[in-house]
C-alpha cells in the first residue's frame, strides 16, 4: 500500500511538472508573439522595393537627361572640334 501510494506521488508530481512546463511555454510564446519590436520580413522586403524602385526612376531619369540634352550637344561639340574645314 505504502508503494502504491509513493508511487501516486510520483506520477501526479510528475504531471503536474509537465503541466507547469507547458503553462511556461505557453506564456512565453504568446509574450514572444505579442511582442511588436525589431525588424521583420515584411519591413525588410519593403525597403529593398523602395530602393530598387527609387534606383529605377533615378536611372531613367539620367538616361532621359543624357539621352535629350547632353548627348546631342557632346556630339555636335565633337564635330565641330574635328571640323578643319571651316
């Protein structure tokens, strides 16, 4: 009878060890997930799409300023450099 008993003391001090642990881990993963610091994917993806994006319309823009206004007057600088004619 006395080892039934020990062993009942045992097994519910067993389980309820497992219950405290689990109630623990419970606790720190909804504080883990309710936490809203650091940086994310999300943040991170959105300021590579920001940058890829601004490079984009800066690039376009200083093709269209080369393209319209300082290659043609670097070409017709270069041809009347190499005109001895006149």
């Amino acid at each position: 009878m006395v080892q039934l008993m020990k062993k009942a003391k045992a097994a519910i001090s067993h389980k309820a060890t497992a219950v405290k642990n689990a109630a623990g881990l419970a606790l720190r993963s909804r504080h883990i997930l309710s936490q809203n610091a650091g940086e994310g994917y999300i943040d991170t993806a959105i300021k590579i799409l920001i940058a890829v994006v601004l490079g984009a319309l800066l690039l376009a823009g200083l093709y269209a300023l080369f393209g319209e206004t300082v290659l043609p007057t670097l070409v017709q600088r270069i041809k009347e450099m190499f005109n001895y004619a006149g």
